[in-house]
C-alpha cells in the first residue's frame, strides 16, 4: 500500500495514466485498478493539493441542486451520499443535523417553501434508498429546542425552525488520501511529485520534481483528471468559481450542534451554513464568485467575501460575528465547464467527460460527493476510445480501506476521535506509539494531533514535508497560530525514521 514521491522506478508502460490526484483522480485509479487495469497516478504536487481539500467537509445530497431545477444531478448525488455513508466509507462519514432557524427575515411564504424542499430532499433520501437509521426525516422543532441544539442563536423574533440531515465528511483531504491507500493496496502506482509534462492518448512525459529528471510512460489511455489545471493538457475551456470558508474557534459560536442556515438576503436559493466540525472549530460558507485569471496553487479569499459571509451568518445569531473571530480561511475553484455568459451560480454541476484530439480523456465539473459516479464514467470513456476489455466497475460496493460497519467500527479498541479518521485501522495508528508514549499526545496545544498520526502519515501515507503533514494529511494548517506551533513537531517526525 505505497503511495511514493517521483518518478524512480516506475514502470515502462501500464494500461492507465491518471493525471490528478484529487478525489476524482484517485478514484479513477481505483476504479481502473479494480478492474483488472495496470495503473499509474501522478500529480505534481500531493494528495488533496487542490479543489478536494477546500470543499464544506459536506457528503451532500443534493438538494440545493433542485433549487435550479436539476433533478437528476441532485437524485445522483443522493445516490453517491448513500453509497459513501452506507457502503465504502462509514468510518469518514456521519449524518450531520442541519437547522433554518425561523427568524422574523423568514416570512411564511419563505418557511412553507422551506419545509417543501426538506420534504422533496427526504423524497431524495428514499429515492437512494438511503436508511432512516442514516439520515433521519426531517421535522418542525420549537423555539425551545432550536435553542437547545444552537444556544448562541438569536432569540428575538425567533419562532423554531426546521431541522433536517444530511452527510459530513470528517475531512476531505482524509477522503483522498484514503481513496489512494485503497487504490494502492489493489497495485496502482501512486506517485506524488511527478509533474505531466506532455500527454496524449499514447502515454505521458514526467518530471521528476524532486530530481528534475525526466521519464516517458506509455499508456494505452490517459485520464485528465487535474480539475481547474485541467486545460493546461487539454482543450477544454473552464469557468472557475471560488468557494470560500472562514473557520472560527468554537467559542465564537459557543454549544452550536448543528449546521445552521442563514438567507442570503435577496435570494429564495442561497445559504451561508455556519458547520461545527468535528475538531470542535466551525466554518462559515460558502461563496460563489467568479475566478478569472491565473489558477493560483493556493486560492485564498478576498477580504470583501469574508465580510460577506459574517455579515450574512450574523444575522442569525445573537453576538455579531467580526473579523476578529475569523482564526483562518479558505477558498477553492471549482472546475466548471464554460457555458457562456451568466453567473457561475448559475453553472451546471454536472460533470462532463471529454475526449481530445489526442485521445486524452478529460474529466472535469461535478462534486466531491459524486467523486466516484465521475470517476465510473471517466474509465468507462477511457476503455471505450482505447477498445481494451475491462470488467465491469466494482466500485460501489467496494469498501475503502479501515471502512467497517457501524457496529464494527463501536467496538474498535481505540479512542473515537481515531476511529472517525482511521476506522478499522485506528489501533494499528496506536501501535506506532509502543515503546514511546509521548507519541500519544497532543503534538501542540490547540490541537488534539497526536505525534503517532504524523508518523503513520510519514510511514503509510506518503507524507513527504511538513505542508504535506500540517495541511493535507492533518488540516492543522487551516489555523495558522496552530500551524505555528505544531511546526517543530512535524519537522521532528521526521527525525523518527529508520535508516
């Protein structure tokens, strides 16, 4: 189960070439690879170094999408919700409690139309076939318990609301590198730090990024997989969006147990959702704003989105939220496809699959959530335009390495916490610390990371710097104090390797 930095020892040619790797790209590796392919997985950077680390943490089922009238994105992304809490990924997924406060701002007309799409989001619940046990119907609550789940909630004006459910990912970047172990473990290369230079339907050309040099890989298929890079290897024409998140220390929002929505004034369609997470912090999101320009590595909001998104969210709490309670922040580009002039808000969410000129195979647009309905699809095109066998796709019920079910994953010897990021696996992550238990404990304050998750991320994840441990493989690096204080603990890990 390697996942290794570069281009040294790779092999002459593999039936796959995935370029990307994010959660679409990793789960084209392992969709292929579980299809009896040879398969190669490069990305320049790391895991989850792009859009698959800087989503809402949400497993979403689509309801937001009916909203603009796309009912068969949101039935699909119900589908894959129910296939990620329920069949490959229990252990990373949770149903998260989700409350529209009724405030005086919401007028009648506005809480009918509310409860209307909760009702038709439950109608997408049964339609998945999604169990109650996992997602429960959604209900009226009093003023009185709309209080109790969100104490810091404003209370003049408000009249109850309605609770619903939906997924939550304990981490996105989790999600990812998950996805690859999976990937690996069935005999796909994985290979970070391997920059595509050149590509077609024949093979790739790879630079080294840690030694500079350079290597051919041939291929009967390629998957452009690179999401808002995707053009840089293809003709294909996209209209990035930018979503951007605050995250505020617990105590600005102090006893809040549920997803709370706040109208965005004006609209009928639009929310800022303020998300307890389960690091105890809470994210406030998410925009939608056009991204012209150069793709940065690393997007960042604009100050007038985060005044945006504190004025709006404030309005449903009693203590004002300013600049001050923000502790970090962050934004991703969505790659959508160019439909034209219009907002972005506007745009589709459906993903596309293109094929070039060259017989590259490019995958863009869609959700995390539907990661693996558009990495099906992505193979499926791949295999068809190369006229290769493959067997049918065993993705959907192909559990993601440490995923047990839920009566499992209770009995699991190890504390919670480590069980929701490791499922099965937790107590293997615990036995790193034998010998040594200050491994056990918090590597900083303001964190609960412990020194045996740096090492298992060092020694099974492919952890290769201290960005890829403080950023992606924890997201300690979303609060910057944090990240400066667990510094010397991510460089010290390190130091523990074997010769």
């Amino acid at each position: 189960m390697i996942i290794r930095p570069g281009t040294a020892d790779l092999p002459e040619s593999v039936d796959l070439v995935v370029v990307g790797l994010g959660v679409t790209g990793t789960g084209v590796a392992l969709d292929a690879v579980t299809r009896g392919l040879s398969v190669l997985a490069v990305d320049a950077h790391d895991l989850a170094f792009g859009t698959s680390r800087w989503s809402s943490k949400l497993v979403h089922g689509g309801l937001r999408y009916l909203a603009h009238g796309q009912v068969a994105i949101a039935h699909e992304s119900a589908v894959e919700r129910r296939i990620l809490m329920e069949s490959t990924a229990p252990h990373l997924t949770h149903a998260l409690p989700m409350l529209v406060p009724f405030h005086a701002t919401i007028g009648r007309g506005q809480a009918a139309l509310t409860r209307a799409a909760f009702a038709a989001g439950d109608a997408l619940r049964l339609g998945a076939r999604t169990a109650r046990e996992t997602l429960p119907r959604p209900r009226h609550v009093s003023t009185t318990e709309a209080l109790s789940l969100a104490p810091c909630l404003k209370v003049d004006g408000l009249r109850g609301g309605l609770l619903g459910w939906d997924g939550q990912l304990e981490d996105d970047a989790r999600l990812v590198v998950t996805i690859a172990r999976t990937a690996a473990s069935y005999g796909a290369h994985i290979r970070t730090r391997a920059r595509v230079l050149a590509a077609d339907g024949t093979g790739v050309r790879l630079r080294d990024e840690l030694t500079g040099a350079e290597t051919d890989v041939a291929a009967r298929m390629v998957v452009n997989a690179a999401g808002v890079w995707a053009g840089d290897l293809a003709d294909v024409r996209l209209r990035p969006s930018r979503g951007s998140h605050l995250v505020l220390r617990g105590e600005s929002l102090p006893g809040l147990r549920v997803c709370v929505t706040a109208p965005v004034p004006g609209s009928t369609s639009r929310f800022v959702m303020a998300l307890p997470q389960p690091d105890g912090t809470a994210y406030v999101g998410l925009t939608d704003e056009p991204a012209d320009g150069p793709i940065p590595d690393v997007p960042e909001p604009t100050e007038p989105e985060i005044g945006f998104l504190l004025d709006v969210v404030s309005a449903a709490f009693e203590q004002p939220l300013h600049r001050g309670d923000v502790v970090g922040a962050f934004a991703g580009l969505r790659p959508l496809l160019d439909a034209g002039p219009g907002e972005t808000a506007d745009l589709s969410r459906r993903h596309a699959t293109l094929v070039s000129r060259t017989g590259v195979v490019t995958i863009v647009g869609g959700k995390l959530t539907t990661y693996r309905r558009m990495a099906r699809d992505a193979v499926d095109a791949a295999v068809a335009h190369a006229g290769l066998p493959a067997a049918a796709c065993r993705t959907a019920w192909l559990p993601l390495v440490g995923a047990a079910p839920a009566s499992v994953l209770a009995r699991v010897p190890a504390p919670a916490r480590l069980v929701a990021r490791y499922g099965a696996e937790a107590p293997a992550v615990l036995a790193l610390a034998q010998g040594d238990p200050e491994l056990l404990a918090p590597i900083a304050d303001g964190t609960e990371v412990t020194g045996a998750e740096l090492l298992w991320a060092v020694r099974h994840e492919g952890a290769l710097d201290v960005d890829d441990l403080l950023d992606r493989r924890t997201r300690i690096g979303l609060r910057p104090v944090d990240r400066a204080r667990a510094l010397a603990a991510a460089r010290g890990v390190f130091a523990r390797q074997e010769p």
